[in-house]
C-alpha cells in the first residue's frame, strides 16, 4: 500500500512561519478515515483541527505534542488503504515546480472549493457562502484573509445603502450578514437581546425571528415546561477547544497529586519594598527564582517522560500562566537559571505584554519545563493545579495574607502566602515532591539569596 505524508498547508500557518502541535486525536497504529479529525494544530492565536488526508492508517507521528511544526515540515506518515489512493494534493508532499507545471497543464474539471480550517471556521461563523468568495491562495485555496476581505467588502456595501424604515442604530454592534436579515424581516437590531452589549451574529437574529414566530403560535405546554433561555452561547472551538482537550488529556493520562503548605513571606515582603524603588520587581518574579533554585537543588522536578523513559533536563524553562480573555496562555521564560533577578522581571514584563496584546510567536509559548501559575491577585488562598504535559510539576500560588502566628515562641502578626504544587506521581514519589516545595517555601522565607 503507498505512503504519504501529513503536512500543515501553508495557508493555515500565514506569516509566522509554523505553528505548535497541541493535541493528537489518534495514535501511531490507529486507523483513521478520509476527512476526520487528527491534530489540534495552534498558529499565533488561533488553533485548527487538520484532517486525515485519506483513508488508512497512521503509521508514525514525526512531530510530538507541545514541539513546534515549520512550513513544509512533515507531521504524519500514512499508510493509505487500497480503497482511497488519492488524498487531496494540499496533504501530500510538496511537489517539484516541473511536477507541479504538468499537473496545471492538464484540463480542470469545475472549480472545487477549497479553503483553509481557519477559512472555513470564519466563514460559518458570518453565515458567508464559501462559493461566493474568491481565493488568492495555493491553487485558488481560500485564506482566512480573503474571507476577511469578503466580510468587509459586505460590511462597506451595507454602511453605503440608502437608509430605510429598519435602519438600525450607529451604537448597536452586529455582522454584516445580521444587519442583512434584519433589514429583510424589518427587525430593530435594538430589541434583540444583548443588543448594546455585544456583537450580535447571524445566529443571534434567527434566533429572535424564531422567537417572535414561536409567540404567535398557540403553546401546547404549561409555561412550567419551556426550556430556559440562554443569554449567550459561545462555542466550544479555537483556544478554548485546545485549552479543555489539552487539559482533558493531562488528568486522563497522568496520576496527578497535589500538596499545599504555608511560607512566611514576611522578609520576602520587605525585600521587595525595598528593591522595587530601583526595581520593577514583583512576587511572580521571586517566585521564579525560588523555583529556579529548587529544580537545580530537586532536578527530578525539572524532568519530562517519554517512551516509558524519565528524561532529567538540563535547561530551565519557566511557563507564567496568563489569563486572556479568550482562554490561557503560558509565555515561557527561556534559560530562567542563566539569568538575574533584574533579567527575569524585565523578561516577565515583556512576556505578559505580548501575550495580553496576542503578539506572542509560538516559539515564546511553548518549550516550558515547569510552570507557575499564581491567582493571588483574586483573592485565592489555595487551589489545584493542572499539570501542564509534558511537564512534571506545576506550582499554584495564592494572595499573601496577613495572619496572627507563633514566631519564635511568640505571638506575632506575619504575612503568609499558601503554595500549591501539583505533580505526576507517576515519575515523582510524594517525599521527594514535598521536599521540593519545602525548597522553594524555604527560599521565599529566606530571601537573601533571590537578588
């Protein structure tokens, strides 16, 4: 049976060049058909799902969850089924320019829309027919920025109409294909729910057709019986979708455990009033090297699992989990331990702009060795993490409080912080990932050696 390859088409990257590998739907060995779905793939912020390219079987993943994929680099080898020998050529290997000047040169059948995951998302979500719209990429494929160009050609056309009875309101946010269905059904944009709050969809104006229709109609059920209505619904897809299989994956495929103590940070807490008058320092970066030192000190921590073989690590790579609003995003602190606390917050404070602006290259969130993610600014005191595969461990933190304690036999106010970590027992025992947090919780009480 002939082979083929996997490729990410170079459309669904766009400029950035590659992309990273989130989640593998099947294994090596597993069957799979003609269209379904294989690989979770994330291009700058935006995360795809790639088809198989034919039907058959995965013979070999060459590109592991969580590593960076290039343009033109192969992600799969297919072992294609007798029945279907002929994937579509955006999923074969690249062809030679002589191969590719034959194939053109040979008569088309009727044009075959084709289009980008990215494309197609974007499309279904303004309601746009892909047959409509003109594709400016390899072979005519539509990109995400002709659907992009399409959307606000329509938006320019409906804004340049002649007013009418239904004109809808400067204020009142909506697509182009809303406004169209509005106009047509004499619908005030400004009574539909949420109206003024949000962006309002295709779908949220059939849905306000639907209603009206239904209203009008005798019901043959006690009110008692509707169903509630929903205020909103956002779908289950891009960062969101990546971030719930992703963490789906970690608790199914891991044994995770976590363990919580308390640090006095009341010395901590004055060094950093102290240093922050000649340096934008924060907690999060003490907390850094706190755990810097731990891993070099507990290098076990700092340590990944493959091929039923525990892989010990000799670089430190920092993950800081970032809150967006469309999801999670952990920018990662390279070569964390070949740097100055001066370095890490300047580093830190880069890293978070790029991410809360979506400017992040995907080399600058990925390759994380260990992570931390800190919820103290929203008054959590205790929580459990998730592990981020593949790593080993993940360290929660919680707001510092002021508590009344025995300081050296004696009753004193100091400030605690609650730290949490969470790991996979599978390659770390209980003791050895307790004397790692007493590590770290012994250098945030001990701040000396942080500067």
């Amino acid at each position: 049976m002939p082979s083929i390859k996997l490729f990410v088409p170079e459309d669904d990257i766009g400029e950035v060049e590659e992309a990273v590998v989130v989640t593998w739907l099947k294994r090596e060995g597993d069957s799979v058909k003609k269209g379904e779905e294989l690989v979770i793939i994330q291009a700058e912020k935006v995360s795809f799902e790639l088809p198989a390219p034919a039907n058959g079987t995965l013979t070999s993943i060459l590109v592991p969850q969580g590593e960076v994929v290039k343009q033109n680099q192969p992600l799969a080898e297919f072992e294609v089924s007798e029945t279907d020998s002929s994937p579509p050529p955006e999923q074969l290997e690249p062809q030679s320019p002589a191969a590719t000047a034959t194939a053109t040169s040979a008569p088309t059948p009727a044009r075959e829309v084709r289009a980008s995951p990215i494309a197609k998302r974007l499309a279904r979500q303004h309601g746009i027919d892909l047959g409509q719209v003109v594709g400016t990429g390899k072979e005519g494929r539509i990109t995400e920025k002709d659907i992009q160009t399409f959307i606000d050609a329509e938006t320019a056309a409906v804004e340049t109409s002649p007013p009418s009875p239904t004109a809808q309101p400067a204020n009142i946010r909506s697509s182009p294909i809303a406004r169209r269905i509005a106009k047509e059904h004499q619908i005030d944009l400004a009574a539909i729910p949420g109206a003024g709050e949000r962006r309002l969809t295709e779908k949220d104006v059939r849905a306000f057709i639907e209603a009206r229709q239904s209203q009008s109609l005798p019901s043959e059920e006690p009110a008692s019986a509707s169903p509630l209505e929903s205020r909103q619904t956002i779908p289950m897809a891009g960062m969101r979708a990546a971030i719930a299989k992703r963490m789906h994956q970690s608790l199914q495929e891991t044994a995770q455990l976590t363990l919580h103590t308390e640090a006095d940070v009341t010395e901590l807490v004055a060094l950093r009033t102290q240093l922050k008058e000649k340096l934008a320092v924060t907690y999060t970066d003490f907390l850094v090297r706190a755990s810097v030192n731990a891993l070099q000190e507990h290098p076990y921590l700092n340590a990944t699992l493959k091929d039923d073989t525990i892989h010990l690590l000799s670089e430190i790579h920092i993950g800081l989990a970032v809150a967006l609003d469309s999801g999670l995003i952990v920018p990662v602190i390279k070569n964390a331990d070949q740097k100055t606390l001066a370095d890490l917050a300047s580093e830190r404070a880069r890293l978070i702009k790029q991410a809360k602006s979506n400017q992040l290259t995907p080399a600058e969130f990925t390759g994380s060795t260990f992570t931390i993610t800190n919820l103290g600014t929203y008054d959590i005191d205790a929580f459990t993490p998730i592990v981020n595969p593949p790593e080993v461990a993940i360290l929660g933190v919680g707001r510092i409080v002021e508590k009344v304690v025995i300081f050296e036999g004696k009753i004193a106010q100091r400030s605690m912080i609650t730290l949490s970590l969470s790991f996979d027992h599978r390659l770390v025992d209980g003791a050895p990932a307790a004397a790692f947090l007493q590590s770290i919780k012994r250098h945030l009480e001990q701040p000396a050696g942080l500067e």
